[in-house]
C-alpha cells in the first residue's frame, strides 16, 4: 500500500527526519491560509498523487505569493495528472501540501527497500539526487551506493557514518545523516514498510539536511496489525478494479489485454497468461479466486473481470483440489444469467467433481464453450475474439 507524500512526511519527522514545514490543503482559499500559517514569502506546492515525475506534469509548482497560489491550486485539484508512472488514465489530485521553499544547495537520493534475494532491508544512495532511482540505475550505475543492513544487528552508527562520509558530506553533517537514516530505517522496521524513499534529501545552504520529498509503500499483508497506517490509503489513487477484487479478498491485477481470466492458484494463473500470450492473444488480468472457492465468490469474480470494460472474452480455468468444479460451474452459470453476459466465456475444469461441474455447465443451455485442456481453452479464447 502506499500513502501521500505528507503522509510519508509525518511519519519520518516522528522518527526525527527533518522535513519543510508544511500543511494540507483541498482548496484554493485552504492553500492560502496554509501559506500564511507556514509564513515566509515562497512556498512550494505539490499535487498529492501516489506517483514521481509530478513536476514534469505540473504537479510541482513554486508560489510567491497568494494569488499565484490559488491559481496553481486551481490548476491542480479535481484534475487528473499524467506522468510516465500513471499510464495514459493519469491519478487524480483531490489534495495538496504546501511547504516552505527551501534553499538547496546539494539533492542527494536516500532509499530504503526489502532486498528478497538477501532477505535484508538494504540502503539505496547516490549524490544524484532529484532523479528517479531507475533513471539513475540506468544513465549513472556507477554513482550507487548500496549498504545491506543485517536484521539482528540493525543498522549501526559506523555504517551510517561510512555511507555519510561517501555521499561527501563533511564532518559537520555527519551527526545529522545519521539520525536521517537511523530514522528513516527506524521507520522501515517498526511499520512493517516495504520501501521509504527520500528524494531529494537536500542539503540547504546553511549546511541542514532536509527531506524535501518522501514516498512509503507499506506491506499489505501486515496492515491487520497496523491500523493506524492501513486508515492512511487513498482508494482514488489505485486501480478501481484490483481495489474491488482485494476489498472481496481476491488476488488481482489488471494488464492491457482483452482477454480476461479467472483462475485459481497463482501458479496455474501464470501459466494461463502464458498459454493465452502463446495462442496470440493477450491477458486483461490476472485472478486467484483462491481456495475453496464458492458461487458466490465466482460470481464477484466475473464481476472484478468485467470492471475491464477492454474485456472481450472470459476465460476461466480452474484446476480443483481444495476447490470444487460444481461450485464453480455454479458460480459461472449465476455470473452469466445475473449479469446478462454477451461475451463469450470459455471453461475449463479439471479436478474435483468434475464431472459434475461439467453437467452443470451442459445442463443450463447456456452458450458456454468448454475445453479439456489449457492450450485448447487458449487457443479457443483468442479464436472468439471480434476481429477488428
């Protein structure tokens, strides 16, 4: 899950990492009286997106006064930003943050992510600050640190010194960068984060390290025990259908295809991607209905599916071991008569009562094509789709 960028803010400066003053606003007139409680004579103004390259897509402006105030405000909220992290549909802005404008002097990149091949969190940092950590990877390899941080130990005084010391700060900064990142792992650890992200980290002209920007994605899986953070997601930001498919409990991702699938097992589901991609067509999503699987479940499923409205055929694959082939027949037949379907579906079982799954399907004069096989099921689906 990942949060704003105010939010993000918040929850490092409770882990001592400086940050602008700043407030959120939802109007013009908010944003106003924001900047006058700030104080000052520039202030920045920042779209609230869940997304980077927000300057490039006039999300980022620098005000100095009122009037330039509102207009950027007017210019940001109720509109829907598209940067190269959005895709063509963009993420709407419905909330600002304005902060104080800072003198910058140096930007450097801080990031903290979960290393899956080491199983540590590893520190990510660079002197390039101000780009995006995949341009950087890409233009200037050469000018990333990497610092693996071991989870009995935690992250020690003389590697946050080290790392300080090869970003080139002087001696000055060096007690000020290791607070920044003890916190900043602090943060990491304690709320189950999966990434903390700090870019730029500036050094102002009067030699202080702020965090001028910040990102947090959270694990999904552990928000059952963090509360507080799991109250901090913006459900305007996500995909509507993946937000409709996990608030039911199903696994889903949306993709760019018009075939759409509903599968079981995320291993099956892989393969059913492929299979579809190896037949000439392409997948609009994937889909776990999960175990144990009942019409009920099946039916929201096709609904999550036909959120898509890319969507020109459904194709359900189901290899029942802990599921059962007649409840998702069931569940297909209800799907297809509750929902008045007029794309094609094809089915294909295997496993637990099939053969009843089977007689369901035969049984409800439905026009419901079936397949004994995976690659047949594939090969069917592509072969159904409107020709253009």
């Amino acid at each position: 899950m990942d949060i704003h960028e105010y939010q993000a803010k918040e929850i490092l400066a409770g882990f001592g990492v400086p940050v602008p003053v700043g407030g959120v606003a939802y109007s013009p007139e908010q944003a106003g009286y924001r900047a006058r409680e700030i104080g000052g004579d520039k202030w920045v103004l920042k779209a609230q997106i869940h997304s980077g390259g927000r300057g490039e897509a006039g999300g980022v402006m620098l005000c100095s006064n009122e009037e330039e105030i509102h207009t950027a405000a007017r210019s940001m909220l109720g509109k829907r930003l598209v940067t190269r992290q959005t895709g063509a549909r963009g993420k709407l802005c419905t909330r600002l943050y304005i902060e104080e404008a800072s003198e910058i002097a140096r930007e450097i990149y801080l990031g903290l992510v979960l290393d899956r091949q080491s199983e540590r969190i590893m520190v990510v940092a660079s002197c390039e600050g101000g780009m995006e950590i995949e341009e950087l990877s890409a233009e200037k390899p050469d000018s990333i640190l990497r610092l693996s941080i071991d989870p009995a130990a935690g992250l020690q005084d003389f590697q946050a010194r080290e790392l300080a010391f090869k970003l080139g700060l002087n001696s000055a900064q060096l007690g000020k960068a290791q607070r920044i990142l003890r916190g900043a792992y602090r943060a990491f650890r304690d709320l189950d984060a999966v990434m903390v992200e700090i870019n730029p980290l500036v050094i102002t002209r009067s030699g202080d390290l702020v965090a001028l920007d910040a990102k947090m994605s959270f694990d999904d899986n552990a928000l059952f025990r963090r509360s507080a953070i799991s109250e901090l997601r913006d459900k305007s930001q996500e995909d509507p259908r993946e937000t409709y498919a996990e608030d039911r409990g199903l696994a889903y991702v949306g993709l760019d295809g018009d075939i759409g699938c509903l599968i079981n097992g995320a291993g099956l589901a892989m393969a059913t991607l492929d299979m579809i991609k190896l037949s000439g067509g392409e997948p609009a999503n994937f889909l776990d209905i999960g175990g144990g699987a009942s019409p009920e479940r099946v039916l929201q499923a096709f609904k999550a599916v036909l959120m898509d409205n890319n969507v020109k055929v459904v194709l359900v694959n189901i290899f029942a071991g802990i599921n059962r082939c007649d409840w998702v027949a069931e569940g297909v037949v209800s799907a297809f008569r509750e929902l008045d379907l007029t794309l094609p579906v094809v089915v294909r079982l295997a496993g637990t009562h099939v053969d009843a799954g089977q007689d369901i399907i035969a049984q409800s004069g439905l026009p419901i094509m079936t397949a004994e096989t995976l690659a047949e099921a594939a090969e069917r689906a592509v072969a159904v789709l409107p020709k253009h």
